[in-house]
C-alpha cells in the first residue's frame, strides 16, 4: 500500500487542510471524498481510478493540501466515462480495475484525451509498465511508492502538459518537419509516414519531434528525458528505451537493420537523415 518516507509528515491520518470526511463504520471501504465546493482554477485536478478505496482517501487526504482537488471512481467503465467526460489536469489509473483492466481505460482516454495518466501497478512488474507505456501512459508507479514521490511524478507530467500546451506554435508558425518519408507536423501534433497517419503516444510523439529536430545527430537518453518530460531522471532509468522500441515497431523499423531510429551504442539515438 502507500509506504510513507521518513520525513514524510503524513502519517495515514487526516490531514489539515484536507476535506472533511464522514464517519464509516468501515474506513477500508471508505469513498474518496469529492470537493464540496466549486472546483477552484488555481488548485489541480486529479482523477483516481482505483477500486482499493482506501488508497484513494490516503492520495486525497495528502494531495489536498498541496494544492490538488482529488476526485475517485472506483471502476473501469466509471473511470473511463469520467476520465473522457469532465477535465482533469492528470490521472492516476490501476491496472487491476472491476469491469475493464486499466490498460482498457487506458485506451479509451487515448481515443478522446491527451490528458497525462500516471499508472499504478501492483508489484511493479515490468510487462506491466511495458503494455501501459506503450499504449499512452505517461509514467508508472508501483503500489509501494511513497507519497513523496507520487507528488514529484505529478508534478512532472503536468508540468510537461503544460509547457507543451505553451509551446505549440501559433497559426502563422512553420510547424511541419520532414525527414524523408517521414513528416512530423508539430502543431496539429500529428506524423505521418508515406502520407500514411501514425497512431503515436504524446511520448511517442515527442520523442520523435525531438529526434527529427536533431536528424543527422546524436542524442542522448538523458537529453530526451530531459526534453520530453522536462524533469530529472535516474541515470538507470530505462522507460525511455521501452519508448523507443514502440516507437520503432510503429515506424517498421529493425534495429538491426535500421531505416529511421539507430541506436549509437554508449551515446544515445539518432534519426537518420537521408540526405546527408
């Protein structure tokens, strides 16, 4: 469940600050507590999609002070529905959900949303954070985080929404970039190969904005890192490769025998110009 650091000053308990909650005779089956109050624009909004509702008034009671509203639903199509029907400025979504697993939701926010989701898995298990990387979660955390860190991967994948929303380019902006057969327009946040639509990630597209802006050149993981998701890294980090290889599997590409994407051993990733 949700491990507190140290120094962390929560303790599991109510928090000042936080919204009053009704006595339950209960509390492990205790309903998030949603705002009483008019959503304020200053503060952030969050949507929980757990079924374990515990842990979604633990996230509630230490996020609202931060500045964060917190509403739960606390099953796949009820996650799905809300996620697509209201506006939130993040997700934390489950994998294991009742009614449709969270890579299910997971793909039904794609469909209408570029909303950022933080996926929560319950041992942390690789395939996991593969599958949910792969088809559009922004970042992942295993049920065992501390809340520290829960707030600082939040606050990373909004910002870096918020600083894309900023940097698109305005209507009189030259946004397309073309690398062959590729053409990646970054103002209608769209890439195409062969005049064919690519079915990309907001990571996925990024990353290959990024990769497109720099063809001919080598960049390395940490500049992406750095780049596409505007927060700092563990040198070990390896998400950015699982969004590459998915990346490279929509492009067609073999990274043995690569035609786009070469993987430059020790140093990084490179786009290949074939005009150079």
């Amino acid at each position: 469940m949700l491990r507190k650091c140290k120094s962390d000053s929560y303790s599991g308990g109510p928090v000042a600050g936080s919204w009053p909650v009704k006595k339950v005779m209960n509390p492990d089956n205790a309903s998030c507590p949603e705002p009483s109050t008019a959503a304020d624009p200053s503060r952030t909004r969050i949507l929980v999609i757990d079924d374990d509702r515990k842990l979604c008034r633990l996230i509630a009671d230490y996020l609202s002070p931060m500045g964060y509203d917190v509403s739960a639903a606390h099953s796949g199509p009820e996650g799905a529905e809300r996620a697509a029907d209201e506006s939130w400025h993040a997700v934390i979504l489950d994998v294991m959900l009742p009614g449709m697993d969270g890579f299910e939701v997971l793909k039904r926010i794609r469909r209408v949303s570029d909303v950022p989701v933080l996926m929560l898995t319950a041992r942390g298990d690789e395939s996991d954070r593969i599958v949910g990387l792969e088809i559009g979660a922004d970042d992942y955390l295993p049920k065992t985080f501390s809340t520290r860190e829960l707030l600082a991967r939040l606050r990373a994948v909004t910002r870096r929404a918020a600083t894309r929303a900023a940097a698109k380019p305005g209507p009189d902006a030259a946004p397309e970039l073309v690398v062959g057969r590729l053409r990646v327009n970054t103002g209608a946040h769209i890439a195409m190969l062969d005049d064919q639509p690519l079915e990309l990630t907001p990571v996925e597209f990024d990353l290959l904005t990024s990769l497109a802006r720099a063809r001919g050149r080598v960049k390395s993981r940490e500049q992406l890192l750095e780049e596409i998701r505007d927060r700092n890294f563990d040198v070990f980090d390896r998400s950015i490769d699982v969004h590459i290889s998915a990346l490279r599997k929509k492009l067609g590409d073999d990274p043995k025998e690569p035609r786009f994407i070469r993987t430059v051993r020790a140093a990084g990733y490179m786009l290949i110009n074939p005009d150079a």
